[in-house]
C-alpha cells in the first residue's frame, strides 16, 4: 500500500487498469472500510432464513467465507425454539476473549428485531461438563455445524477440535456434541467422538485430523440429523469421511460407516486431502 500523500495506485486501481475497467474512486477511503459483503452477509442470511419453513435436521450453516476472519466460524439455526434463527460462532484459533488456549464457541440468541449482541455463552474445553481440556492448538471450533440431531425441534451443535492429541496420539483430532435447549447449548450431557470411540471406524493416529470438516443433515430422511465427519489427514493425507446417524437419544454409533478417497473413486496421489471442507 503506498504511503499517504504519494500519487502511486493503489492494488485495487492497478487491478482494474490490468482489465481495463474504470478507476475505482474513492480508493483511500475504501481501504479502511470493510467490504460491504462482509458488513451485510450476516444480517441477509439470517433474513433469508426466516422465510423459509423449518425442515427437521437441517438447519442451515453460515460458512465463514467473506463473513468472518480466516480464524474463525459461524453457524445458523434455532437453538432455543423461539422461532428465532440463533448463531453459534467459532474462535478456533486462541479463544474468543483470546483467554482459551485451544479456542471456544459463542451463542447468540435471535429475535424478532434480529440477532442480539450480548453473547449468551461462550464454550471451551474447560467448561463445565465439556470431555477434554483447554490446550493450546486444540483448535475447538475449527468446524461448525448445527442441525436437530433429536427430532425434538431445537438445533443441536457438532464442533470439531481437528488438532486435538489424545493419549500418543498426536493431532488426532475429535468432535464434541451439544444439545439445543431454550436456554442454549447445553454442557452437562456433551458428547465426544473420536476413532476410538466404540463403534466409530478406525483408530486414532497422528496427523489424521478428524474434524478438519463437520456437517448436521439429514441424510436418510428420518427427521434426524446425522453427523458427517472429515478427517483430511486420514492415511498419510488421502482423507477420509465418516457418518454416524442421529436419533432421539442424539449421535449414535451404531451402523457408523467411514470410506476414503480411492472407495469414492478419487486419486490418492498428491495428497487429496479427501475430507478437508464440506458443502453446506
């Protein structure tokens, strides 16, 4: 960027002149504002949202691109029954207060004149009743997803710690569960899973980063949203996706499947990373 006071373009003017377009004006005072899609997405989103019927099991999810930092994550659904679309947003990378060392989850509640400021909750590994502990580089948080696991018609939350290390196994990775109340995410009754788990496929290993990518949808249409997982680093980085089914008593494993990228009929060479992002 150059100096102030000097009669150089700056990036976004040298940009368009690369394609002959017209200047942009205004350019010094652009920069320091964010860019409308960020300042507007939120707030369209959520607006969108409410026109739309509920489907059990699949709420939808906020990604962060162009909404938020590249370190954080947010999520869209109606935790508390209200009617209201809530957001859950992330802070994978040190915590929201930056006090948690492994990152954190925030909750704000929807209303009929939007999303409210004040936060309801903030999440990290050592709250009360959260499996695990706060550490640094866990990364809690790093994917975000919401969607009503129990049929009980209050979005439920899926959030991964992809670098998470358990036992000698180093950035293993984990997702823990929370249920939707009408006073928000509850902790007491948070549940955690990891290839360890029994009945989940696979075992725990260094560098498979289960959780690099976190999906609730309704798969099978039984009004449940069941919880796909990704684990880009699965196999020396061909990746993996797992699915565990949702029920009335929440995520089970039961009937648990998990397939790589050759059984999805892509190439292992060059480290696909199968599993790294999802759709929403």
């Amino acid at each position: 960027m150059p100096p102030h006071g000097t009669n150089s373009p700056c990036p976004a003017e040298r940009y368009r002149a690369r394609r002959r377009l017209a200047p942009l004006r205004r350019c010094e005072r652009r920069r320091h504002r964010r860019p409308a899609r960020q300042r507007h997405v939120l707030p369209r989103y959520v607006a969108q949202l409410r026109r739309h019927p509920r489907v059990p099991g699949r709420h939808l999810g906020l990604g962060p691109h162009g909404v938020l930092e590249s370190h954080k994550q947010a999520a869209v659904g109606d935790i508390d029954g209200d009617g209201y679309d809530d957001v859950v947003t992330s802070a994978w990378w040190g915590g929201s207060s930056g006090d948690e060392l492994g990152g954190s989850i925030t909750t704000y509640f929807g209303g009929n004149e939007g999303i409210r400021t004040d936060p309801v909750q903030t999440i990290h590994q050592d709250t009360p009743g959260v499996p695990g502990a706060d550490e640094t580089s866990d990364y809690f948080g790093y994917a975000l997803s919401l969607g009503d696991i129990n049929g009980d018609g209050l979005a439920d939350a899926a959030v991964s710690a992809h670098h998470e290390s358990t036992g000698t196994a180093s950035l293993t990775g984990s997702v823990t569960v929370f249920r939707g109340t009408p006073a928000g995410l509850s902790t007491s009754d948070a549940k955690t899973f990891q290839q360890d788990t029994a009945g989940v496929p696979g075992g725990n290993e260094d560098n498979d980063h289960f959780g690099s990518s976190v999906r609730l949808s309704d798969l099978n249409g039984d009004h449940h949203a069941d919880l796909s997982i990704g684990a880009d680093g699965e196999n020396a980085g061909d990746g993996a996706l797992w699915s565990l089914r949702g029920s009335s008593s929440g995520v089970t494993t039961k009937k648990a499947v998990s397939f790589g990228a050759s059984s999805a009929g892509l190439s292992t060479s060059g480290y696909p990373h199968f599993g790294e992002g999802m759709l929403r």
